[in-house]
C-alpha cells in the first residue's frame, strides 16, 4: 500500500508542471510586454531608437546629438510644444 500513494502523488505532480511551464511563460511574456509599454510610454529607450534612425537613414558618418543634448533638445520642444500632454 505504501508505493501507490507515491505513485498518485507523482502522476499529480506531473500533471502539474504541465500546467506550471505554460502559465509561467504566459505570465513572463506578458510581464515583458508590459515593462516593454512602459519603456515605451516614458520613452526610456528614445535616445536608442533615435541614434538607429539617425545612423539608417543618415548614415553612418552622419553626427548625431550626444545623449544629454538630446534629451535637451526633446524637453525643449515639449515646452514648446506641449501637444495633449497633462503637465
């Protein structure tokens, strides 16, 4: 009677680490995409993205801003410019 239990116990368990690995996928991938929408929403990586167009479209022998005079420089317009923003 003692290796039945161990046995159930095991076929349990198993069933349940199919489960786990699909929800625990489902639950990073949607923790990455929300980190992503808020990279996006303050615009953490906008000084990356406008290096890569700068240098795509531009080429590479193009200057670009350093990353202090561009984030200047889009303060500064956003002042200007405030558009729908709330502050």
């Amino acid at each position: 009677m003692g290796p039945a239990p161990a046995r159930e116990a095991a076929g349990v368990l198993g069933r349940g680490a199919l489960i786990v690995g699909p929800v625990r996928d489902a639950l990073a991938r949607a923790a990455r995409g929300a980190a992503w929408y808020v990279r996006q929403l303050m615009g953490d990586d906008a000084y990356r993205v406008y290096v890569e167009h700068r240098r795509a479209a531009h080429g590479p022998d193009v200057p670009v801003l350093d990353e202090r005079q561009f984030w200047r420089q889009r303060m500064d317009d956003q002042d200007r410019n405030p558009g729908a923003r709330c502050c």
